[in-house]
C-alpha cells in the first residue's frame, strides 16, 4: 500500500463559542431585551505556518544580527575566563565574534533542515544537526 500524508481537517468548534454567548447573553439579560443575541467574535488565527514562512522571509531579507549584543558579550568574556583572567575585548572584535557565530549557526541550520528534509520530515531535531556536523567533519 502507497504512503499517503495526512492532511489537516478544518475543525468545527463553533458550538463553543456559541455557548459563551449564550452566557453572556443570560448574564446581560437585565439590561438587553431577550430577542437580541449577543455572539463573541472569534479571534482571528493565520493558518499553521503562515507567520513561520514571514519569519523566515523577513530574517533572509535583513541583515541586522539576531543574537542580542550584551548577552553575547557576557557569553564571550564568561568563555574566555577559563582561559586567561581579565582578558579585555575591543568593541570590533565582540562584533567580529558575533558576526562568525552568526553565519556558522544560519549554515548549520541549513545544513540541518536538508538532513530533515532528506529524513522525509519538515520539523528539525537534534538528531539532524548531530549528522550535519558529523557529515561536515567536526568534533562533539
């Protein structure tokens, strides 16, 4: 038998939000006349994925750096205290630092997702990342 995906079905909930209505309704019922019905309009939700894929869209057309600057900083200098004391960074090489750890993590994040993708899956796991590091060469 072939391998068939599962496709979402849309769910029907809206006995539920009918039922909040109608108590609402009952609570408001002294101050508005019975045969006017109040219903709670259901908040709006984008489809699974949707806001991933802008996300994604967004990230590739920035250039802007993703990790925060200070909690970088503090990694850094708590790293770099198991190798020498009061060691003092210049602002560019934080910078420098920051700039490498950034594009060495988007590769191995793409190098990942192809592992994924190659799994015959959409969702990334540690798995993935420990097989492109592995296929890439480098050490655990």
């Amino acid at each position: 038998m072939a391998r068939t995906k599962q496709t979402a079905r849309k769910s029907t909930t809206p006995f539920v939000y009918n039922q909040l209505a109608t108590k609402v309704a009952r609570k408001s019922a002294k101050t508005t006349p019975s045969h006017i019905k109040t219903r709670i309009k259901k908040p709006h939700r984008y489809r699974p994925g949707t806001v991933a894929l802008r996300e994604i869209r967004r990230y590739q057309k920035s250039t802007e750096l993703l990790i925060r600057k200070l909690p970088f900083q503090r990694l850094v200098r708590e790293i770099a205290q198991d190798y020498k004391h009061e060691l003092r960074f210049q602002c560019a090489a934080i910078s420098a630092l920051q700039e490498a750890c950034e594009a060495y993590l988007i590769g191995l994040f793409e190098d990942t997702n192809l592992c994924a993708i190659h799994a015959k899956r959409v969702t990334i796991m540690p798995k993935d990342i420990q097989l492109a590091r592995r296929i890439r060469g480098e050490k655990f």
